[in-house]
C-alpha cells in the first residue's frame, strides 16, 4: 500500500533521505568554516537540493491524488502518508535555503571586486576588535577584473598582448602589501606569461646601461619596495631597467609575494625587468628551506611546480657593457669563454658539479686562504668552488671584461669590493647582497649597484619592519597546545601524589617512553621536533583515553606500580610543556624568521654567551650559527661530489691571492 500510494518507483526511501539530507546541510552550515567555493561546485549543491525538492513535491502530489481517490477507509492512513510529504518538502525547502545562505556568505567574503577597483578589507562591522593596529585583510582576491580593469577576461588579455591595455601594478603592489591573495586563474596566468618570456632568452642576456643590479631577496617582500624607490622613481610604471641576480625565494617569509610581483613586473615590462637564476631556484633547496610549505599554504602545490618550471627557464647570466659579466655566484674552471655558458642545458633542476652548478655556487676565495691553487673546493657549500684573485684576473683578460658582478653571499654593509686589478684600477669582483637584516638575524645593510655610463654607483639600505606570523604558519589554537597542556598537566600533578622527586627531576631524554608512545608517527608535525611531537602523541591518548597498558594485574602492588609510573609520566611532560613554553616565549621575543632555520633559542644561548657590543659581533655571531644551512643539500639520487679539475685548469705556480679586503672569511649567503 506505501509503494502504491507513493506512485510507481517511490518508496519512504525518499523520505529518509531527504530528511537526512537536511539534517546534514543544517549541520554543515552550523559548524562549516569559510572556505573557498567555485561557482561550479555551488551549482552542483544547487542542483542537488532542487533534485531533493521535485522528489518530495511529486510523491507529495502522489499522496494527495492517492488520498483523494481512495476511500474513506484508508484516509487516515494516507493523510499520515500526506503529511510526512509534506515535511519532506520542508526539510528539502530548509536545505535549498541553507545551502543559498553558505553560498552567499563565501560570496560575500571572496567575491570579485569591480573592474578595476581594489579588494576591499575585511569589514568590522562592531568594532571590537582587540588589537586594532594590525591592518585588516583583504577579503576580496586580486582577479583578472582587479589586474586588467575588464570584466572579460579574454578581451583583456588579448588586448593587454597587443599592447593596448596596461596592468594595474600600483593596485597589485597594494594589495600585496596587505598580504592579500591573488585568485588561481590569474597566478596561473601570470606564470604561463612569464615562463613563455624566460624560455625565449638566451643562457646569457646582453644589456645596457642604465641599469639597477639587485643581489639576494630571499622573500623579505617589504624590502623590495625600498630597493625600486632607491632604483627608480618609485613608481612601478617607471621605465628603469632592473637586473636581479637570484635567490628571491626562501628563508623569508613572504617569497611568494616577491615571486607574484616580479613575475608581474616581467610580464608588463619584458625588456626592462631581467631575472637570473639563483642557487635557491630549484626543488633541492626550496623542499629543503620553506619556500615550498609556503606556496602550499597559500595556494597549492599546482602552483608550485608551475613556479618550479619558470625557475628552470630563467637565465644563468647577463654582460652589460661587454664589460660586466653578471651571475648569482661566480666563476667555473669548466668556463673559459661566455660562449661556454650559452652551451649549458639550463632547462632542468641544477646538477651538483658542472658548470650549471658553479655559476650559482661558486664563490671568491677568502681572505684567510692559503694555497697557490687557483681553484679549491667550496668546503663551506659542499660544491662548487672557490676561485682566487688571479684566476678571475684572467678569466676577465680572455673575455676583454672589466668585472664580475655577483651575489650569494651574505655583506654586513650590503655589498663588499674585492681585490684590485692593478692594470685598470678597477676591482676585479663585487659581491651585492639585498636582504637587510638577513633571516631577522644578523642586523647587516642591504645594497645595490647602479650602473650609468660605465661608471658604478652602490646605494645602501635598512631593512623594514615587516608582519610577524608563527611558525610554519600554525594558528592561534595551534600555538596554545603547549600553554593548555601546561595547565592541564598541573592539575593532573596535584591529584597524582605517589609520584617520585627523583625521577621526576631525571632528564627527559625520550618523552613518553615509559607509556610505550614511539616518535615516528604517521600524524607527525614536520614545524615540531621530535620530543614535541611525542608530547602531542602522548596528549592526543590522554584525551581519548588510549594510553597503552600492561595486562590487568588486580594486586595493589601493582597498581601502586601503575600509579606512580603514570605520575613519573606526567611529571616528565609537564616539564617538558613548560621548555616548550619557555622556547615558545623566546621565539615572539626574538621574532627570528620562521623559516631562516636558525634555532632561536641558540640564538638567545650564543647572546647571552657573547653579548654582542655592535652589528659586527652580531653579524659575526649570525654567520658562525647559520653556516651549516649555507650547504646544499645532498640530492637523494646521488651523494654529493666535487668536479674534477684538469690539471692545466689548476695553475700550481700561481701565487697566493688574498682576495678580500677583510680579515675574516667571506660569510655565506
């Protein structure tokens, strides 16, 4: 009688599922964040909650013709059919209406501004906020609208490549500095631009001058706005022609933002802007150091790979003049000509010998070195090679150049002259580096070189202050486990007393061991350490009550046993919260880049150690901390190994070269 009164192919199956089908959009709009919704997947729920709707309005319309006809016998049953219809066509209308109000919510807050109007900031509408001098963000993402000044996108690109529109740099450069996002379409558009103009270059770009040389950036985004007011008009419509030698990524915390603008600046003005690569523009050191959690933390790792293949594409060097020979890190034995660095394959992720690898590792012999050789072995980086004075004398002799220009390395002043050339009076080498206060660390000046007229100009400048954000990019929440553990631990302390003093002093080598908790776990933190992420393991069992036991022993002996190991237990975590606590508190202190890895508690150690009097014992106590992280990673395929050299490529009779003006070696960069 149901299947007949709900119509041929109907059951109270219907029923049930549109009940829990509004069950679930209500439960979904009650707890559900703001996220991220294509208009596609909004029409999909739409559609979905219409299907729901016509199913409940046609076996509604059934029980009514059903109850209509038969008799009065059978009403009342099918007025109860005719009534659970109905709510079914409630419950589906409530699901429809939930699902267009989360529809209009994420609207609200990640709808497209209008053509050529900026994202506006997120609104506080009671203004109660607690801390009102951090700026607001944007709420609206920078589209193809905001960068084009056209609803349609098509139109606007095809005419932005004809040349007959602009892009709204002024309006990116703003929304950027409000730590604003851009929308996927128009990155991936950015980047299949840009790509497209890095393949058509040759390994070795040849400029003019006037030019703006521009070292190291290493994601410090707010220093970059320094570096093109000191290089042009500081505007970024302005016609000055930049030249950056590398390393824009990595180390700091805004690399995205600096890759999204220079790529941007490429894609406006092709011959103005020239990029180089640097030792950092690979998938070795970018999954080694953070610049590949970042994009994956504000985009995905789509955008990733599609920044790693414009990497690939990007220039080795650059001769401006004929007279200056342009590149990240320095020179190679296996070059004896320019003609050799047009002939290098730089389509693919940089090898670990060869010259590839030398032009972006190599770098001047220190000053301290001793030794005829010309060329040594780069100990510090575990590639490469150290090349000395007379070697870069001649390698400039055979190419009729006066200079090398070069970065990679670290300055306390931003930029260091290296030995003279006697015959014209000129330095054979500069090193240019443009990340003031390196990893929020080591206090040093940013610079670059200008060139007009042949004649080098070095212009200097400090660092910015910059937002501050935690570690690996953890949220509030994430970042008071340590704080509530805390508390909560010493709650569990004053119940548990059969705890030992001894054993509750003993050094906490293994956190956890004795409740049978192992470190590697597949719910590991990566931005924790191992004794942090056994605590949060040990944490996670106390709360779901999984704490592994011995088997049932009913003795008081042996619960007495289980007690106090359980005690000795909490007694070992809960110092081991308060050092977290302790490291936690020093990191908002020093406010070290996250992604620097420097460890900033040896910091404060090797502070408190030396109490540095003046930027140079700081600069100095920051090289000597951050050397290990100057190495390249050994590649997973191969260990790491030097090039041989030939022997008539290593001159023995040459004289020792102090190829720096300082005494103290050259720090890395």
């Amino acid at each position: 009688q149901q299947r007949a009164a709900w119509g041929p192919g109907r059951s109270p199956r219907a029923l049930r599922e549109a009940r829990a089908r509004a069950h679930a959009a209500a439960m979904v709009d009650a707890i559900s964040p703001v996220r991220t919704v294509s208009s596609k997947a909004v029409a999909q729920g739409r559609r979905l909650v219409s299907a729901v709707s016509s199913t409940a309005e046609r076996a509604k319309d059934a029980i009514v013709r059903r109850h209509s006809q038969d008799s009065p016998a059978a009403a009342g049953h099918k007025g109860a059919q005719a009534v659970r219809g109905t709510q079914a066509a409630k419950f589906a209308q409530a699901a429809q209406a939930a699902q267009l109000r989360r529809a209009r919510g994420r609207s609200r807050v990640l709808s497209s501004p209008a053509p050529g109007q900026e994202p506006e900031l997120l609104k506080d509408p009671l203004g109660d906020r607690a801390v009102e001098s951090v700026p607001l963000p944007r709420a609206q993402k920078f589209t193809h609208s905001s960068l084009f000044g056209e609803a349609d996108e098509e139109a606007a690109i095809s005419r932005w490549r004809r040349g007959e529109a602009t892009l709204n740099l002024e309006g990116l450069r703003k929304h950027l500095d409000a730590e604003g996002l851009l929308s996927q379409e128009l990155l991936l558009t950015l980047i299949a631009n840009a790509r497209a103009e890095f393949q058509s270059e040759p390994n070795m770009l040849k400029l003019n001058d006037p030019i703006t040389i521009v070292g190291d950036i290493h994601g410090q985004y707010y220093d970059v706005a320094t570096i093109f007011d000191l290089g042009s008009s500081g505007s970024t419509s302005d016609e000055s022609q930049f030249l950056f030698l590398g390393d824009y990524v990595d180390r700091g915390s805004f690399s995205m933002e600096v890759v999204i603008f220079l790529i941007a600046l490429k894609c406006a003005r092709p011959r103005r802007i020239w990029m180089l690569r640097g030792n950092h523009e690979s998938r070795v050191m970018t999954n080694h150091f953070n610049f590949r959690q970042e994009c994956e933390h504000k985009y995905d790792s789509t955008v990733y790979e599609a920044i790693m293949d414009v990497f690939d594409m990007l220039p080795l060097a650059a001769v401006i003049n004929a007279q200056f020979l342009a590149v990240h890190g320095g020179l190679s034995p296996s070059c004896e000509s320019l003609k050799d660095i047009n002939r290098v394959n730089r389509r693919c992720e940089p090898p670990e010998e060869g010259l590839f690898c030398d032009l972006l590792w190599s770098d001047p012999s220190p000053s301290n070195a001793k030794g005829p050789k010309e060329w040594k072995k780069n100990t510090n980086r575990h590639c490469a090679w150290y090349f000395s004075g007379s070697a870069t004398q001649k390698f400039l002799k055979h190419n009729d150049l006066l200079c090398v220009i070069r970065a990679h390395e670290v300055q306390l002043h931003g930029y260091k002259v290296h030995e003279t050339n006697q015959k014209t009076g000129f330095p054979t080498c500069i090193t240019v580096f443009s990340a003031p206060n390196y990893c929020d660390t080591y206090g040093n000046q940013g610079a670059i070189v200008q060139l007009n007229n042949s004649m080098l100009n070095v212009l200097q400048f400090n660092y910015v202050m910059h937002p501050f954000h935690l570690p690996g990019f953890m949220g509030l929440f994430e970042w008071s486990i340590p704080y509530l553990a805390q508390k909560v631990l010493s709650t569990f302390e004053a119940l548990v007393t059969h705890g030992s003093e001894e054993q509750a002093n003993r050094k906490v080598t293994c956190v956890g061991e004795d409740l049978g908790i192992e470190g590697d776990r597949a719910d590991r933190r990566n931005s924790l350490s191992s004794d942090q992420n056994k605590v949060l393991q040990l944490v996670r069992q106390l709360g779901g009550f999984q704490i592994p036991e011995a088997p049932p022993d009913d003795t008081e002996q042996a619960a007495e046993g289980r007690m106090k190991k359980r005690a000795w237990a909490l007694a070992r975590m809960a110092k081991m919260m308060k050092d977290w606590t302790d490291e936690n508190d020093q990191y908002v202190s020093l406010q070290v880049c996250p992604g620097a890895g420097l460890t900033h508690s040896a910091i404060l150690e090797e502070q408190q150690k030396q109490r540095a009097k003046s930027e140079a014992d700081l600069f100095a106590m920051s090289v000597r901390l951050d050397m290990e992280n100057e190495m390249r990673p050994r590649s997973v395929t191969s260990p790491t190994s030097f090039r041989p050299v030939a022997a008539d490529d290593v001159s023995e009779a040459a004289p020792c070269d102090s190829f720096g003006v300082d005494d103290a070696a050259s720090p890395p960069g």
